[in-house]
C-alpha cells in the first residue's frame, strides 16, 4: 500500500499527471492540499516515486547533491534586467521580465505554448497558453503550492507532436522535466527557471487571512499573487458585513519571522539542494542587491542564463525591445541571492547530518547545528499540533523569533560563507563527506 507523506510534498503536481492509472488525486485537508492515492486503482508500479523532487531532495546520494551544488555556481552570463512596458514591469514581480520573455516569445513564434501558474481565489492552477493576454494576466509571484506539471502529460502530448513549449517553474519541477524529458525532444523546449527559497504550506494563507483580517466576522475570498512594483505586495479580499473588503500587505509582512525561518516550508524544501534551477535555460529571481534596494520602485530582476539557447533569446528579446539588461557579474549574483548560493546550501547539509542523528556535528559547527535543531522541532512541533491550536502557538513561535532575533543572528554567522567562497566551498566538501551516502 503506497503512501505520500504530506509533511515532504512540495507541490510540483507531477505524480498526478504521470501516473500511468489515475490513481493521484488533490484532497485538501485542514491544513494543506495534498495528493492522494487511491488504493483500488494503485497498480504500484513506483513511477510517482521515482520523480518525485521531495523524494529526490531527501534520499540523493552525498555525491549528487555534491556535484549539483556545483552546478549552481555554473552559469554563461548574469543580468540585471526589466521589462520595457512599464506596466508588465509594475505589475509582474520584479521588474516582469518571466512575463514579457513570454510575451517575446509567442508574439515572435519562438514557441506555440507557454505553460504558466495563474492565480485563482484562494489557489492557483496551471494554465497551457497560446496568447498574450493569459501571459499577462498571471503576472506576478504565488508562495504557496500550485502543482503546476498536473499539466504535464498534456504538455509532452504537445511537444511529441512537434509543438514547442516553454515552461516556467521552479527548480524541483525543472527537475522533473529534464529527467522524463526525451532527449530528441529536448529541442522543443525552453525552461525558464525562478529561484526557489522555499513554498509555504496552504496553512500559512490561512494564519496570514486571520493575521490581518479586518474583523471576526470577515471571511476570506481570494489573496493575489505578489504585485505592484518592488518590492511589492499582496492584496487580501475578504467578505466583510455584505461588502468585500480589500487588505494590502506588504512583502516583508508577507515573508515574516515564521516564514523567514522556513517553519512554514514542507520538509522537502527544507532538504532541497537546488535553490538556483539548475536544469534552466534561463533563471529568474529578485535582484536583492545594493544598487537597487531602496532606489528603484518598479521592479528589477536579476537573470541568470544557464544555456547557449537562453543567452540567445534574451539577446534577440533586446534587440526586439522586449527587455533592458544590464551587465552583471557572479559575484552580483551571489550578493542579490546570497541566501540561495550560500546559506541554504550548507543549511541543507547539517539538516542531513542531524537527520542522520549524526549530532557530533554540534562540535564543528555548534552555532549552525543548533538552530537546525531548533528549526527541525518546530517544524515537527508545527507539523502535529491540532490545527485548532495551531494559530496561537504559531504566535507565540512568531513572537519568540523576533525576541530572540534569530534570522538576524542567522546573517551574521553565514556572512563569513557569503564573503569568503573558499571557505565555502570547503565547508559543504567536509559536510557532504561526513554524511552517509
């Protein structure tokens, strides 16, 4: 009898699409969506797990997830860039530049479908398109599951009948599409990647609806993908005494102490060693950089391009007037993500000792180790509290975060990591060799 543990799924979809009897359904619980599998049908021929992202980022070899990390640091060129409409630019998440290479590449035939995540009430669903207007209209970032590749089996349909499709996702659905991907049809495809910190939990929408709720009596209708220049915001809709009501929230509200500490994240985040869509062509993030905070209101991205074809498309993207880029360098890139370079990388790895109950780790890095192990017990705090108690314990948490200024002390102890890439580099040899393959 096969089983998914919903405490690990990360939301890609990609189980219920490719399982070959229909056996995976989405069932939404009290405090996520989930797949389900149903037993009657389950012929257990293991396909879902083995393209599982959630599976793959837990179980991979030592070696693997080694070289991957790697890979990270492999790039052609890196960008900081926007859209030239400034209206896409306003309204898409930093700067739209996911939104108006799309726009570039179906105006100009490039490829025939897009498949994109769009924004619906209180979820998301996965949308395959053919024109602009559905492009821009999903402008925008969704933290939370969308189980996009639930499109999957229609999009291989496509692209085995010639058809070609650029997909946008983030680096563990990336992952799924290279390795069922065939490789005489790779051609036909055009990954665009977007750095990945981790997706919240459906239960975190709901502790954000009762966090800012205008009233006891209001009840949620629908929350927007983030928006609205940089860095941005997202807008609550409640149904407030025969009226609907309207609650905006900014970005740093939005990613506050509990989600900052990636107590909101499925386990499968929180063991993920890909933050930066390796498999991507090219791949889009938030320009966290110093030139730009503070100083520039509508929106910038920073652009990493990963293939010969995706520095082609944004090149010839410029020369359309579809987009401004800026020259950047590596060094840029881990500065405005240095979180995703740095920090979750080496992270990820004590997470995998400690899970390995190989706690000897505390004596090597003590600091690291023990807010790992404060973060793994309340994640599994968080994971089997009533759902009834849940809110006021996430408070306290909330409020015990900010007393203790843990994000703030977790920057200071990865700065020297950020600043000192040999050290780096020889932090994750050591924490991959003590790990068990």
């Amino acid at each position: 009898m096969y089983r998914i543990n919903a405490r690990y799924c990360v939301g890609c979809g990609a189980c219920i699409a490719l399982c070959p009897r229909n056996a995976i359904e989405l069932v939404v619980t009290k405090k996520d969506v989930i797949p389900k599998i149903d037993d009657d049908k389950c012929v257990k021929c293991g396909l879902c797990a083995s393209i599982c992202p959630a599976i793959d980022n837990v179980f991979a070899s030592n070696r693997y997830v080694l070289e991957n990390m790697i890979i990270e640091f492999n790039v052609k060129a890196v960008y900081f860039g926007w859209s030239r409409d400034r209206g896409i630019r306003f309204e898409g998440a930093s700067g739209g530049i996911v939104t108006t290479l799309l726009r570039y590449l179906l105006e100009k035939k490039v490829v025939d479908y897009v498949l994109i995540t769009k924004h619906r009430s209180l979820s998301a669903f996965p949308l395959i398109a053919s024109n602009v207007e559905d492009v821009v209209e999903s402008s925008g970032s969704i933290y939370f599951k969308t189980f996009t590749l639930i499109r999957l089996r229609k999009v291989l349909n496509l692209i085995r009948r010639g058809y070609r499709v650029a997909i946008v996702g983030l680096p563990c659905m990336l992952r799924v599409v290279k390795k069922i991907l065939p490789p005489d049809l790779r051609g036909h495809v055009i990954l665009i990647g977007l750095m990945c910190y981790h997706i919240n939990a459906f239960w975190y929408i709901k502790y954000i609806f009762s966090k800012f709720s205008p009233s006891t009596t209001a009840r949620p209708i629908s929350v927007s993908p983030r928006r609205g220049g940089w860095p941005g915001k997202i807008m609550l809709k409640y149904y407030v005494d025969n009226s609907v009501r309207n609650v905006e929230v900014g970005q740093f509200d939005l990613w506050n102490a509990i989600s900052i500490f990636e107590l909101t994240a499925p386990k499968g985040c929180l063991y993920c060693y890909d933050h930066t869509a390796i498999e991507g062509d090219i791949v889009v993030a938030d320009a966290w950089h110093p030139k730009f905070l503070g100083k520039d209101i509508l929106g910038v991205s920073l652009i990493i391009v990963r293939s010969s074809r995706g520095l082609k498309l944004l090149q010839n993207a410029v020369n359309e007037g579809f987009i401004e880029l800026i020259d950047a360098s590596r060094g840029d890139a881990y500065v405005a993500q240095h979180r995703n370079f740095f920090i979750r990388i080496i992270q990820m790895l004590i997470r995998r000792l400690i899970s390995q109950r190989q706690l000897n780790i505390i004596f090597k890095y003590p600091r690291e180790a023990i807010i790992e192990i404060l973060r793994l017990a309340m994640v599994n705090l968080l994971d089997r509290v009533p759902f009834v108690y849940a809110y006021a314990i996430i408070r306290v948490i909330e409020k015990l975060i900010y007393i203790l200024k843990i994000p703030s002390i977790e920057e200071r102890i990865y700065t020297h990591y950020c600043n000192n890439p040999r050290s780096f580099l020889k932090t994750i040899k050591t924490l991959t060799l003590r790990a068990r393959s």
